[in-house]
C-alpha cells in the first residue's frame, strides 16, 4: 500500500461546482448519463433545502431507466481498499427501483438496472460484475438488500441475510449509502462492506465475502428503473469514493 495519508487510502469528493457532466466521454467529461427515450438527464442544479446538487428524472414509461457513473473503469479490489459513496433522494418511492454502488461497465443495457429483485429472487444483468445495492418495488420485501455478481452469476447467499431490514428510501428525505470492498488477496473474491443510513439517523452495516474477482475493473455506478406509468424525480448529493495506493 502506497503512503499516502494516515492510512494509505486517498478520499475524493466531488462538488460539482464546475459542471463535468456528459452523455458521452471527452475532454472535461468525468462522470456521464445514460437514458432511455424520454428521461431527463441527470445535470447540475440549485434548489432550497439541497442546495447546488444534481437531478434527473425518469420518463412516464414502465421500465425506463436513468444512469450516472464515472466515465472510467477506476477500481479493482486488489488495490486493497475502495469505497463509494452518496446520498439520494426520490420525490416518489413506490414504484421505482435502484442500483448503487460498483459496476462493470461505463453503460448499461437499456430498460435495465445491472440488478434486480422480482418477488425474492434476485436477477442480474451484468456481463462481468456489479457490487452493491439493489431496491426494488417489486420485491417481497420493499428494503434495501445486498448483492453481488461476478462472471455473469448471481450471489446464492439467502435473502434473508442480504436484506438491510427497516432500511428503505423515503419520499422527499435524503439516504445515505456507502459501499466498500477490500482485498482478500490472490483466488479469493473481495471482502464487502455494505452502510446504509436514514432520514432518522438508523443505519444499518452488512459485511460478507463475496464472489467479485479482484482483478474485476469497476466504476462508480447509480441506476434507476421506473416500475410504473410515473415521471420519477431523482436529487443526489454527497459523491464521494476511496482507494489505496497498492502494489498490487
């Protein structure tokens, strides 16, 4: 691990008092939004009560999804420590679902979410990988839960222990999430840390040994499927991420 700070690990926050927002790569371009037809793409704004911020919103479409990641491929676990982080606000919550946390690509695939979980089972449409959270109207319980996926499967770890229980978004109130992955080292999957915080201070920490390679190139990545006939508003704050310095 590289000396860099107390801990070897380097924090990065983004303001986004310059605006480095783009639907497709280039100079100045460090985070990009991809929609389907119809969406309003995620953008700078100013409100009272968030302040400078970023918004966006889902078209009144079933299925309709609204992406926002890093433009770059900047994490493996086998730099030791990477974290992501945001906080997120819906104006409705009761028919939309979300993705947050690492993922395997700078795209994803239209009118989809990299995971989702219909009933209690959980489904992925990632090609290589995606580490993080998944909220979804659809599924029995309306929580956040945990999950993984690597190679294309999906994690086989029960339900039960992946649901961050009384942990859900609420309309109009800011969420917390963090996501973290540590390297386990060589033939082993990453180590991850899943924080979820409230509107009212509870929070809830999950860590489990998964099945992610760490050699696996990732991104900060947040997805959004509307699951109904409604515009759906999305605000962000707190963009935030770590990584060591490492050898590797």
């Amino acid at each position: 691990m590289g000396n860099v700070g107390s801990k070897g690990i380097v924090r990065y926050e983004e303001t986004f008092a310059a605006d480095n927002i783009g639907t497709s790569a280039g100079d100045g371009i460090a985070w990009l939004v991809t929609s389907d037809s119809g969406d309003t793409a995620i953008a700078r704004a100013v409100a009272a009560g968030k302040g400078l911020h970023l918004t966006g919103a889902t078209y009144a479409t079933d299925n309709n999804r609204l992406e926002f990641l890093s433009d770059q491929l900047m994490f493996t676990g086998q730099e030791g420590h990477a974290s992501v982080e945001i906080m997120l606000q819906f104006d409705v919550v009761t028919t939309l679902a979300f993705n947050f946390g690492f993922f395997d690509a700078v795209t994803g695939a239209s009118n989809v979410i990299p995971a989702q979980l219909s009933g209690v089972t959980l489904a992925g449409s990632a090609a290589d990988g995606f580490l993080g959270f998944v909220y979804d109207i659809d599924a029995t319980n309306d929580e956040l839960h945990c999950t993984w996926e690597n190679g294309g499967v999906v994690t086989t770890t029960a339900l039960a222990d992946l649901r961050m229980k009384g942990i859900a978004p609420t309309a109009a109130k800011w969420l917390y999430l963090k996501v973290e992955m540590q390297d386990r080292g060589s033939g082993k999957g990453v180590r991850a840390t899943f924080l979820a915080v409230d509107h009212n201070g509870k929070s809830v920490e999950k860590v489990f040994n998964t099945s992610v390679d760490r050699d696996l190139p990732l991104n900060y990545y947040l997805g959004v499927e509307n699951r109904g006939a409604a515009v759906h508003n999305v605000y962000i704050r707190g963009v935030a991420w770590e990584q060591t310095i490492s050898d590797m």
